[in-house]
C-alpha cells in the first residue's frame, strides 16, 4: 500500500487507511507528526469530546520533563513549540489537537475491535484464530459499525483492546502506588521546603519513599507506597477532599523528617493517585501485519521521571518516522517501527528505562532509579 501525501506531492496510488485507536499522548502524537509530514490519519477515541479529555484523574499534575531524546524530538516533529515555563499533558494535547484538521479525531467511539475480513465474513483477530496476511482489517465500533483499515495503532493506554489481537498478555498490579502532587512557586510561597529541597531530596525504604525535585518554579512531589492489592485506605480517592488525602497520606511518613510530610501537605495540585500496572511479557509483541502499537498499549510506561509521557511520544516519533521513510511501503514501515522499538526496549541506552518493570519490585529500588534519573 502506497503513502499518497496530503498536501499535493507525487501521487502514488490509494491513499493508506491509518487508524488510531486513542486519542491520548501517544495517539494524538502520532496524528500530528503524520498531519505534519503530509500523511493523513484518523484517530478513534472513546472520550465525548476534546474537552473531556483527558480526565482528571489523568492529568499528571506538573509540567512534564520531556527529554531531549524522547519527548523534546517528538515535540519537533509535531512543529510545537516549547513553553518556556515547560508544559504539563493536559495543555500538550490542546497543542496537539489545535494542528489537526477537524475531523481527524472521531470522538465517542469506543473501538471494540480489530479483525480481519475473509471473504465479506469478519474473524475477530485473536491470537491463534488463524490471520492471514494481506486479508482487509476493521475496526469494529460500539454500536456495531465497521471501519476498514490498512494499519491500525494502537494508542489505547493501558487497557488496550488493540494488544488482544496480537498476545494474552493483561496488565498486572506491581504493587505499588503512586501519588503524584506539585507546590508552585515555592520559592516565594514555601522558602524554608524550597531550602530543603535544592535540587532534591528523597527519602525511601522498602515499602515506602518520597522524591522531590525542582521543576520549573515547583516542586514535584511524588510518593510510592506499597500496598496490598484491593488497598482502600485512600481509595476511591476521588471522592476525598484533597486536603484529606494530602494529610493521610503525610501520615505515611510520620516519625520521618518533618519535612517530608509538609511537602505533601503544602502541596497545591494533586495528589493524582495511581496503581502501578506492567505486562508480564516485557515490551515486546508478536509482529501481525497492519496492527502495531505505542504508549501505554505497547507497555505501560513506569511511573517515575515522566517516563509514560516520554515514551508514548517516543514511539508515535519513531513509528511517523517509519511511515515516512518507507514512503511507499506500509509493511516496511511496520517492520521497521517494530524493530526499532524492540531494539531499544532493549538497550542500555534506553531513555530513562520507560518500561514499567514486569514484576513486582521496591518502593526503593523504583524511586532510586529515579533519584538517579535527576541526580537528586
Ligand atoms: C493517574 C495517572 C497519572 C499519571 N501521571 C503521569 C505523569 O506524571 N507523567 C507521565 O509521564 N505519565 C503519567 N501517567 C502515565 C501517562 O498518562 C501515560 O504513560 C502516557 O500518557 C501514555 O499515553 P497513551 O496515549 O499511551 O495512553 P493514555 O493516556 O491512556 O491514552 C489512551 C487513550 O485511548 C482512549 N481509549 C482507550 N480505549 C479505547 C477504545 N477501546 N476505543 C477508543 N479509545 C480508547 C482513552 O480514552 C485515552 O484517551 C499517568 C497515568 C495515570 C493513570
């Protein structure tokens, strides 16, 4: 299948039918670097509308740390320009969303599955239920609507229903939780926790820490506990005052440094809670052509130093930059993306260890590696 540009340029045959499924970080990503580079696609997402999105509950609470390696050349590639206070997800996916045509993104639409058309009959595209290469693919949408499809990504978090056509893995809970909280301007507002905190501090044990480091004008404060499965101590958060949460939580680490805790009480956005998923697989997959995916549908991004965030835009980078070198080639591209994804899930170089580790680890030895990450 030939890649016929959108904006003038050879034509080369029938324009390639790219479906994404979800319009978070990585998905959104990927539209835009395509819209950019002249190659069109058409994002599935389950959310009503651009203002829903994303939720609450989902919107990491600080500006992110995009890294020059990941995130930073993603941002490039989509022709946005960084803020110079930085930017937090939110505000990236308005960015994000304001390039696109209208239209690109179909909101409200659930994308129950992939599956390949034999002969007009759909076969839902489950391992081992017999795919051939070269047969149409569809998407199949709530309410029972049918999309065809040349290549369809996978950009639907965590959760993906995409990744069920290609592998059993299911996430699973590490055991450990994350709270992610931000104090602004701290310097002006907090000057005795700014001194305490310089270019940051941690504090951690096996089943608890604590890391605090600058960002922009603020602190980012974020606390990983270890905790039973089923845990409900501080959930559902969503239905406790904040200033509830910050307080239980804080008691987490009394008998510490009183510091600690006034970081979190003091805090003024957050705490954002989440349990830590991973695959048990590690981030690779069986290859199916014309279905592959990014973010947190590849593998759930760890949940230290913005990781999930640079990952996502990492992989819609590589996998537009793969479109676009095999211009003409969606196979190739496929193949290529997928090779240059596993080759660096792989490599010490990886930027920042993005993948969320496959088994269950330390509050400790998790944070550590995040200390590290910004030589706090
Ligand atoms: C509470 C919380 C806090 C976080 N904080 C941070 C942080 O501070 N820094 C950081 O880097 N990362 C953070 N993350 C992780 C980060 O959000 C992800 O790693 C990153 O955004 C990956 O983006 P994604 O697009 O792959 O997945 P997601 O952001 O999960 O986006 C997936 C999208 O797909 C849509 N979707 C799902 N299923 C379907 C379907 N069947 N059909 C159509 N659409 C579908 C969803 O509505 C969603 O919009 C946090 C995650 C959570 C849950």
């Amino acid at each position: 299948m030939a890649l016929t540009p959108e904006r003038g340029g050879e034509q080369a045959g029938p324009p390639p039918r790219i479906v994404i499924v979800g319009g978070g970080l990585a998905g959104l990503t990927l539209a835009r670097i395509l819209h950019e580079t002249g190659i069109a696609a058409t994002v599935y997402e389950l959310d009503a509308r651009p203002g829903a999105l994303p939720p609450p509950d989902r919107v990491p609470v600080h500006p992110l740390d995009l890294r020059p390696d990941a995130g930073l050349r993603a941002l490039r590639a989509a022709r946005i320009t960084l803020p110079a206070d930085g930017i937090d997800a939110a505000e990236l996916r308005r960015r994000l969303l304001d390039g696109l045509p209208s239209g690109r993104v179909v909101w409200d639409t659930p994308v129950m599955a992939v599956r390949r058309r034999e002969g007009g009959r759909g076969h839902h595209a489950e391992p081992g239920l017999g795919l051939r290469p070269g047969r149409e693919l569809e998407l199949e949408l709530d309410g029972g609507a049918s999309v065809p499809a040349d290549l369809v990504v996978g950009a639907d978090g965590t959760w993906s229903r995409i990744r069920r056509a290609l592998d059993d893995a299911r996430p699973r809970y590490t055991g450990m939780f994350v709270f992610d909280a931000h104090l602004s301007d701290v310097e002006r507002r907090h000057p005795a926790l700014d001194a305490f905190v310089g270019g940051g501090v941690s504090a951690l044990t096996e089943d608890r820490g604590l890391v605090a480091r600058r960002v922009g004008d603020g602190v980012a404060v974020q606390v990983t506990l270890r905790l039973p499965a089923g845990w409900t101590e501080l959930a559902p958060v969503s239905r406790l005052t904040a200033s509830v949460v910050r307080d239980r939580l804080a008691r987490h680490f009394t008998g510490w440094d009183d510091r600690l805790g006034a970081l979190i009480r003091h805090s003024d956005a957050g705490p954002v809670a989440r349990a830590v998923y991973a695959l048990p697989r590690g981030p690779r997959w069986p290859h199916r052509p014309g279905i592959t995916l990014i973010g947190d549908a590849a593998h759930p991004g760890a949940p230290f130093a913005d990781a999930g965030a640079n990952q996502a835009m990492l992989d819609a980078a590589d996998l537009a930059q793969a479109l676009t070198d095999h211009p003409r080639d969606l196979a190739a591209a496929q193949r290529h993306y997928e090779t240059t994804r596993f080759a660096r899930a792989g490599s010490p170089q990886a930027p920042a260890r993005p993948e969320a580790a496959s088994s269950p680890s330390s509050c400790a030895s998790e944070a550590t590696h995040a200390r590290h990450l910004h030589g706090v």
